[in-house]
C-alpha cells in the first residue's frame, strides 16, 4: 500500500506547478513565453535538488530522541547526525 507522505505531495505538486508553467509558456510569444520555459525549468530543477537533499537526509541521517526526565524541569529535544 502506498503512502502519501508530506514530501511526496511537495514534490508532486512542484512537478505539476513546474508543467502547468510551461504549457502556459508554450503559448506566450517572444520574451514573455522565453521567460515562461525559463521559469518552468527553474521550477523542475528545484523540485530535484529538493528531491535529492530528501533522498540524502533519508538514507544518511539518524533522528535520535533525548530526553532527561532526571532534571528539575524535564528537558526533550531531538539530534541528527549522520549514519
């Protein structure tokens, strides 16, 4: 079963947001539908990069929780650090 998650929206709806730039474009003329496709290819680059950092931070980042419930006024707070 597949799982929606909150990056997967993002990056399908940078991906629908990036086509729907450039197909608008497409029918622009001159510099107006050349800035269009521009737009449009910055969009889908950044869904990649974005993309990628989520792919990274997923296969070499650890979420550890601490807690030191020992202490006056009990403290939680979360660390990353890398696998």
């Amino acid at each position: 079963m597949a799982v929606i998650t909150a990056p997967l929206m993002i990056f399908v709806l940078g991906i629908v947001a990036s086509f729907y730039l450039l197909i608008r474009s497409r029918d622009s003329p001159g510099e107006e539908g050349t800035i269009g496709v521009l737009n449009a290819s910055m969009g889908f680059s950044a869904v990649g990069i974005i993309g990628s950092g989520w792919t990274w931070a997923i296969h070499n980042l650890s979420l550890i929780h601490i807690s030191e419930p020992t202490r006056q006024a009990e403290i939680s707070y979360a660390v990353f650090c890398l696998k």
